[in-house]
C-alpha cells in the first residue's frame, strides 16, 4: 500500500484501533493528535497524511487546490477525479507564519489513489469502515498465498501479524500484534492472540486467550484456555478447558487437561497435572517456583504450595496438599484420615431439619 490515505478528524485516533494499527501499519496516516506542530487554527480543515509526512490544510487553501485540479471537494475534503479514484496532492511549500505543515511528497506531483484506498474518517463509524477495509485487505492477502479463511467477515487479523499457508482461521479469531501462526494450524472461533507464536499442526480450540505466548507444533490448546505471557508449551502439550498458564515452561507431552492453574512452573516432559490442579505460587509478597519432573503424575485437586519440587517419575496422590518437595520415583500422599460413622446419616438430616425449622420460626 504505497499510497494509501486517510482524513481524519478530531482525536479518533488516540481513542480506537486506527491509531495503532493505522498508524503503525500504513504508509499514509493522519491523526490530529499526533501533530503538535499544527495550530488549532490549521487544523479546521481536513488533516492529509501521505506517506509519513502530513498537511493540515485549512479550507481556503483546500478550495484553491481543488480549483487547481478542477474538482470539487467531496465528503471530508477527499478529491475525487472524473473516473472515481480518489488523489492527493504533494505540496512543496510551507506556510510557517500560518503555523501549518505542509505536505511534501518526495514523488511530487499528483498521487492517484483508487477507492478502496482513501477513507475519510470524521467520526467511529467511519473509522471503523477504514479499519474494517484494512483488515479485509490484510485477509485477502493471507487468502492469496493459500490461509484457509471461515467466515472471513468475522476474523480479525492486524498487518503485523504472520500466518503461513495451510493455516486455517475461523469466524471470530482475533490475531494481534506480532503473532505468528504456522504451516497446518488452526485457530477456531472466539480465540483471542496477541504476540504468540503458534506452530505448525496446533490446534486452538474455541474462546482461548494467548498472550505473549509461545505454543509448539502438534499442540493442542483450549476450548476456554488462558496461556499468560511467558507461558512456552513445546511440542505435543495439550492444555485443556479452564486451565491457565502464566510464566510456565510445559516440556514435551506434558498433559493438562482440566480446570488447572500453572504459575511460575517448568513441567518436565510427559508429566500428568490432573484436574484441580494449582501450583500455589504466591505467598502474599513474592512468586515461587514449582517444578515437576519428567513422567511425575500428579493427582486431581492437588495444591502445590511454592516453593517445591515434584520428582521425576514421582506420583502425588489425588486430593494432597504439597509443602515439602518430593523425591523421584516416590509416591505421596497428604490427606486428612477418613472416617465412617454408620447409620448416622438419618440423624443428620434430622438435626439439619430442626435448626432450619427454627430459623424460620423465628
């Protein structure tokens, strides 16, 4: 997009999605907030922006090009030529004592710009039409070099994002910043990323969240799965529904598979994190490791108080609270000693009933 333009006005830029990704992306850009050097007065007129330089034209010297070009301005100050295509004119003058900045285009002349590529932006709904436009233009491309795009209308990919032919890419995924996705991956509907690399075969199932995270190939990830920055999954993990992972390291086959936290944590390769499961990394004034050997095997509802270490190989018992670290090959478990009272159950219930009557009575 060599010449591409917006004219926008007033701070939408400061406010929305344009600012970033319009400014960061495009070669032409306009943002009112961005240009100290303007004087309120310039700024009357529509703001043009071609690439990375700009101009605040006030009306008279809009109306004096226009006449120049024999046109008549059109919905925010946009030119229009006889055939459609929109244009913007490099200027090579300044006007200092008028306190504006005037474009000056290192091609000079007239650049020519077809529709598809010139907005003029005066409130949301405008900027989100040039947003949208950028967006649809972005999976266009990712279609021509073989993505595979669900719904297209409905994903949501920034420019700066990478995705590699043979990815697949659902109705209502959102991939921002500087993601990556690999050869094979699929991203499903409702997943959110930001700055995550994503490898090749993996799957991201339906409503996860992945930020500033790291998956490997042949992975598999969610539905309804919450990957923190700094979370590094190598290849063949599978991270389940609910669970979350921040600041982890999961090693090879490492398999959680259900309502998990794993905070401050390295799960070596081939270790079982059973459902329930939380690594108990904060103690009120500092965060704590845990660390979990290759091939341990940890049972459901399992407290790992940090710092702590599991053995490799190691088994933990369901429903144990872990405070001291546990050698290889051991097995352990921590719980209170369970007790059976016969018969006592009808008594209960009746005890249960008398103290309910007596709260309503009273």
């Amino acid at each position: 997009m060599p010449h591409s333009l917006v004219l926008m006005s007033g701070g939408l830029a400061e406010r929305s999605l344009a600012g970033r990704t319009l400014g960061a992306h495009w070669s032409a850009v306009v943002a009112e907030a961005a240009l100290p050097a303007v004087t309120p007065a310039a700024r009357s007129g529509p703001l043009i922006v071609i690439d990375g330089r700009y101009a605040a034209l006030a009306p008279a010297r809009l109306r004096a090009l226009a006449a120049t070009l024999g046109e008549a301005p059109g919905p925010g100050g946009a030119l229009s030529t006889p055939d459609g295509a929109l244009v913007a004119v490099a200027l090579r003058d300044a006007d200092p004592g008028a306190g504006r900045a005037l474009l000056s285009h290192p091609g000079g002349g007239t650049v020519r710009l077809e529709a598809d590529e010139s907005w003029s932006v005066q409130d949301e709904w405008g900027r989100a039409q040039a947003e949208g436009a950028v967006v649809q233009r972005v999976l266009r491309r990712l279609a021509s070099v073989g993505v595979i795009l669900v719904d297209p209308q409905r994903i949501w990919v920034e420019p700066s994002v990478r995705i590699a032919p043979g990815a697949t890419l659902w109705g209502g995924s959102v991939l921002l910043g500087r993601t990556r996705v690999g050869r094979g991956a699929t991203i499903h509907t409702g997943a959110w990323l930001r700055d995550t690399e994503v490898g090749p075969q993996t799957v991201v199932k339906p409503h996860t969240v992945c930020d500033g995270a790291s998956i490997g190939p042949a992975c598999a990830v969610g539905p309804s799965a919450h990957l923190r920055p700094g979370s590094q999954l190598e290849r063949d993990v599978k991270v389940g529904n609910f669970v979350e992972v921040k600041a982890s390291v999961l090693r090879r086959g490492v398999r959680a598979s259900h309502l998990t936290y794993l905070g401050d944590a390295e799960i070596g390769e081939g270790a079982n994190v059973g459902a329930g499961t939380i690594t108990c990394n904060y103690d009120g004034f500092g965060k704590h490791r845990t660390e979990i050997g290759a091939g341990a095997f940890v049972g459901s509802n399992t407290a790992l108080v940090a710092p702590v270490r599991i053995g490799a190989g190691a088994i933990v018992g369901a429903g144990s609270t872990i405070t001291r670290s546990v050698p290889d090959e051991a097995l352990v478990v921590e719980r209170a000693e369970e007790r059976v009272f016969e018969g006592r159950a009808p008594r209960l219930r009746e005890r249960s009933r008398r103290r309910a009557g007596a709260r309503t009575d009273g």
